[in-house]
C-alpha cells in the first residue's frame, strides 16, 4: 500500500506540473489572440479611412464616366457635322470644277495659263490674276469652296480634339477602377490574414484547454483515490451508495432520522428539518444540483452550508465537521459537498437537513 500511494503521489504530481504547463500556454494563447483582437480592431479604423477613400474614387470615378458620355456625345455630333462639310464641300468642288472646264472651253487664255501654272487645287485659288478675271458669280463658288475648307479643317481638328478628350477620359476611368480594386484587395487580405491567424489561435486555445479539463478530471479522481486511502487508514466512513427515494432529491447520507420534521423541542416548537444519524466525517452529497448560496458558520447550525437548486427551492446542511464548497460553486447531484459532525447547538455526531420555499421550511421527506 506505501508503494502504490506513493506512486499516486507522483501520478498526481506528472499531473498538476501538466495542468500547470497547459495553463500558462493557455495564457499565452490569450495574450497572442488579445493582441490579434487589437490588430483587428486597430485596422477597423484604417478600412473605415479606406472606405470612404474607396468613396471619394467611386464619386470621381462617377464624374469621368459622365465625363466619357458628354465627350461621346459630342464627338457623335462632330462626326456628323465634318460629314455635311465634307459634302457640302465636294459638291462645291465639283461646282468649282465645271465652271473651269466651261471657262476653258469658251477660250478664255488667260484663264487656262492660271490652271496650268498652278501648282494644285490650293495653289490656283490663291492666284489673285485669276480671282480678278472670273465673274461675280465664280467669286461666289471660290468664296463658298473656300469657307468649306476652312470649317472642315476647323471641324477636322476639333474632332482630333474630341477623340483625345475621350481617350484620356477612358484611361483616367480605367486607372480610377484599378484604384479601386487595389483598396479592396487590400481590405479583404488584411482582414482575412488577421482574423485566419486569430481562429487558429482560438482552435489551439480550445483544444489546451480540453486537454487541461481531461487532466484536471483525471487530477480529481487521483486525488479521490487518495482521499479515500487516507480515510480508510484513519477509520473516516466512506460516502457509500447514493440513496434514492420516490422523490426528486437524493438522500445527502445513509442513515435512520433520529429527529422528523418539526419535532417539538424545549429550545424550539418545531424542529425546522430532519436528523440522520451518521457518524462524524461521514461524506455528504448535495440532495440536487445547484449553485451553493451558503458556505460557513451560522449561529446554532455550526459549519452550515445552502445550495439553491431553482429560484424557490434549495436545501440546507447543517452541524457539519467540515464544509468543502464556497459559496458561487455550482454542483452537482450527489456531489461531495462537506462531512457530517456536530458543531454549533448539537448533542452528538449528526447531519441536519433541511428542504426550504422560498426561503420557509417544508417537510424534506416529501422531496427524498
């Protein structure tokens, strides 16, 4: 028996330095996913910047696309207009034409030398002699071939214009949806990079601390062990089978009721719960699970100890040797929650339970 408790002994020892070793990764896992958190939040305020940068392009990006539209709308109309001069002009030219041929053919020389001489279509309307020799009516022809050509290269240029207007546009459009691309690639690679790195953390964290529940159950049971060897060499009563009556508490010790319910007493006119015998140190569960409201001494009932099992009903303990809860530990039905003893007003080694509504005592056989 030494040996086997010695070798428990160590058993728990492996155990609690790996409780402790799972603990501080766990810290460390908390920190690291704090500081992620911090990142994340950190970049919140940067995407909201990005964001309403996003929106200013998204506003320019708007006005050149109106932009693109005028300019195309004009140019439409330019194309148009440089295509009627371009007739107008032709048919002016053609006009032009004829009157040289008539010209010639009435045998007009001087007028013939004029279109020899000239060096090209340009060349002869610039030739004053020959302007000075036509009538009135061909200085109508030149003058209106003349105007013609000048529009048309007005036209011609302020289409070139237009086209590169349009160009630029485009391109200024293209280059603003890059822009934009690259301020959204830019927010969702962030934000996944960090929130992927903060997860994984988080499934790490989750998986330590699993690892450190097992050890701490298994931490218990060693420990139980223990305890239930200690007890057994000092001659302390084991908590023994669990009790079940008809109703929805179990019995906290097996023993015979030395005292019922509201039992008259010199000292009290109803006695406020049952006594079971039992000897001291004997263990005793909790009668149903719940939150422990009481863990301490009180007045008559020595080391006295109250779960509160729902929002009207709990059950107390009282006259223990020991109490092993405190008070905000949540337990669970038939759990070891103090040993029995005789503390406070008491004749000999006993648990006092008691079933209480809403805070007023009631018969605990009608709940065993």
């Amino acid at each position: 028996m030494p040996g086997h408790s010695s070798a428990l002994n160590h058993r728990i020892d492996v155990v609690k330095a790996k409780i402790h070793a799972k603990r501080a990764k766990e810290g460390v896992l908390t920190g690291t996913i704090t500081h992620y958190n911090h990142k994340i939040e950190g970049l919140q305020g940067e995407i909201r910047g990005l964001q309403d940068r996003q929106n200013r392009i998204q506003q320019s990006l708007d006005g050149k696309q109106r932009e693109l539209f005028s300019t195309q709308d004009k140019l439409e109309k330019a194309k148009d207009r440089l295509a009627r001069l371009k007739l107008y002009l032709a048919k002016a030219q053609k006009v032009l034409s004829a009157r040289l041929v008539q010209m010639y053919k009435d045998g007009e020389p001087d007028a013939l030398t004029v279109v020899l001489e000239s060096n090209g279509f340009d060349d002869l309307l610039e030739r004053t002699q020959f302007l000075d020799r036509i009538t009135n009516q061909d200085n109508q022809i030149i003058t209106r071939v003349r105007t013609l050509k000048s529009l048309t290269t007005k036209q011609t240029n302020e289409l070139t214009k237009l086209q590169k207007q349009q160009k630029a546009a485009t391109l200024a459009i293209a280059a603003r949806r890059n822009q934009v691309a690259a301020v959204k690639g830019k927010l969702v690679s962030s934000r996944v990079d960090l929130q992927s790195a903060r997860d994984g953390r988080r499934v790490i964290l989750a998986r330590v601390q699993s690892s450190r529940h097992r050890l701490e159950g298994d931490l218990s049971k060693m420990q139980a062990q223990v305890e239930a060897q200690l007890r057994a060499a000092q001659g302390v009563p084991a908590a023994g089978p669990i009790r079940r009556g008809t109703g929805s508490m179990i019995w906290p010790v097996n023993g015979p009721i030395t005292s019922p319910f509201c039992e008259r007493r010199a000292w009290e006119a109803c006695h406020p719960g049952i006594d079971i015998g039992v000897p001291a140190g004997t263990p005793i569960r909790a009668a149903d699970s719940g939150r422990v409201a009481i863990a301490g001494w009180t007045g008559g009932y020595g080391n006295y100890t109250c779960i509160q099992h729902t929002a009207s009903l709990s059950s107390c303990y009282g006259h223990q040797s020991a109490i092993l809860v405190h008070v905000g530990q949540n337990v669970s039905q038939g759990q070891v929650i103090g040993r029995s003893g005789c503390t406070g007003l008491c004749f000999g080694d006993h648990l006092h339970f008691e079933v209480r509504i809403n805070g007023a005592v009631t018969n605990p056989l009608n709940y065993l």
